[in-house]
C-alpha cells in the first residue's frame, strides 16, 4: 500500500483510492464501510471503504475475508493484495484521520466528538464513491453509536440506496470485512512508518500497538513528553491517557481570564507576548533557533513597532 501521499504531511487528513473497476460503474452495486485505529491513543484513524458489484459476492466470499480484528497481520496483507488485485471487479477508498487532526477536533471550543467525525467519514466516503461514478445500491455500515439512529440518518442523506447499519458488520458482511481489511492494513502501515518532523530523538522509539494498555505504548509517553509542549504530532493529546501523563509530568499553566475587547485593560495587566520573543543581543550574528513546535507552524520571531 503506497502511503506517500500521507507520509507529505503526517498532521492532515488525506483520501487514497485504488482505480474504479469498469464493472461497478454499469453493475449495482455494494459497499461497506469500516474503521480501524478508533481506541488508540497513537497514530492516525482510517476509515474504508470497499465495493463491488452484487453479483460478485460468492467471488468476495472465496477470497476469504473476515473481521480484520480475527486475523493475523500477515494475513491482513494477504488479502488486502487480493483485494487489490481484483481490480476487475472490486475498488476501495480509504480517509486517514491524522492524530493531530483528531487532537484538534475533540480539544476545540466547539467540540466534535469521534462519532460525529466517524459520521462524516462514512457520508463523505459514500459521496466520494457516487462521484466517481460507483453504482451503489446497498451499503453495510459498522455501526457507530446506536445504529437505529445511524441508519436513519444515512437513509434521510441517500434515500434510493439501501442503508444497513449494525453491530460487528465486519463480522456479517463480507463486504465489510473488505473494507475493514483495506482500513486495518493502512493504519498498520502508517504506524510502522510513522516518520517524526520533531526530530530523530524519536525515530527508533518502540510504541507497540498504540492502544493505551500496551506496555510499550505507556512507556513510550511517558518518557517522551515535554514539559512546555507535550508530546510529538504522533500522539493524540485529547485521550485520557495522554491528559493525565500531561497533568503529572508538564509545566503548569495559569491562564489569565480574557477580558471583552470593550473593556479597557491597564498597562500592568496586559504585556505584550513579543517582550519574551525578543532576540539574545549577546549573539548577534547567530539567529535564535527556534523550537520545531514554532517552526512547524510558520511561527516566527518579529519585532515591536
């Protein structure tokens, strides 16, 4: 699986597709949709989808597919390469949900929760499939949340394609289980190639599986935190895990109460952030190195007008 793409810029989302079988533009069609990497608190999350024509289910079947959870990674790639291979009658998209972007998403003012990410993951992977001219009839989702309500919502957003969510999809239908697969062997991938902009301190760092009870994974936080800036990108800040390590072990912080911008604030209260920006005059002729936390968002030095 080619994750060049991804590997650009770890800290966005990106969309991979293998091409459109010809078949699944003239045929109905079904398609499942299944995530990987939801419970971690490493790496990235990756939504799949899989399809192909109805009348190709007993050559799905014969492929072997199951619940990526139940097979061994081995096998994973296995049947992910033939997946892959039967480009004649079978396609799949993939959404890589970055840590960072995770991070960003649960920790904003304005809150979005992982169901409502994982929601629209899957509406914007059937909308992707529909644009690329896949005839969908019927979709397998495994479920998010209550999925009463999760198969309602689908079938009021695209109301000529059948909508079936339930509990262990992945386990039911092989379509599913497809696409299950095809999310699971990207994750994967993505984790054991993880390529860290923060430097190479942490480059040939053992995390295991990422899941918050693996013993490597603990280890791994808590011996590379910082204490002004966390962690690196690779880790998702919003999990508990990561919260109460950052509670016990970084600076602490008092954040002033901001004040409404009709309120006038006196010269002591309000000190400009660019007084502890200011440049070292003893060394005047070597610029200041900035910390890959600014230089990583284009933050740089400025001086006071």
């Amino acid at each position: 699986m080619d994750l060049s793409e991804f590997k650009k810029d770890q800290s966005k989302n990106v969309i991979l597709m293998s091409d459109v079988p010809l078949s699944t533009k003239t045929e109905p069609c079904m398609l499942g949709i299944d995530e990987a990497g939801r419970g971690p608190v490493l790496g990235p999350m990756v939504y799949g989808a899989a399809y192909c024509p109805i009348s190709q289910l007993d050559n799905l079947k014969a492929k072997g597919v199951a619940d990526s959870k139940t097979l061994t990674e081995d096998k994973r790639e296995n049947l992910f390469s033939l997946i892959d291979e039967a480009s004649e009658m079978m396609g799949w998209i993939l959404e890589i949900h970055s840590p960072n972007f995770i991070s960003n998403s649960m920790l904003r003012r304005s809150k979005y929760n992982l169901n409502a990410l994982s929601h629209d993951s899957a509406i914007g992977l059937i909308n992707k499939a529909l644009e690329l001219g896949v005839s969908i009839a019927e979709v397998y989702v495994d479920t998010v949340g209550p999925p009463e309500k999760y198969q309602d919502k689908l079938s009021a957003l695209f109301p000529d394609i059948k909508i079936t969510v339930a509990k262990k999809a992945d386990s039911l239908y092989p379509i599913v289980s497809a696409a299950s697969i095809c999310a699971k062997v990207a994750r994967d991938n993505a984790l054991k190639s993880w390529k860290f902009s923060e430097g190479e301190t942490f480059e040939n760092a053992e995390y295991g599986s990422g899941y918050p009870n693996d013993p490597l994974t603990k280890k791994f936080l808590s011996n590379n935190i910082d204490p002004v800036f966390g962690f690196p990108q690779f880790v998702r800040f919003s999990w508990s895990t990561a919260e109460k390590i950052l509670e016990n072990n970084a600076a602490k912080i008092e954040w002033e109460e901001v004040d409404d911008e009709d309120t006038p604030k006196k010269k002591s209260q309000s000190q400009s952030m660019l007084k502890f920006m200011k440049p070292d005059t003893t060394k005047k002729n070597e610029a200041p190195k900035s910390h890959y936390f600014f230089s990583q968002r284009n933050l740089y030095q400025t001086i006071e007008i």
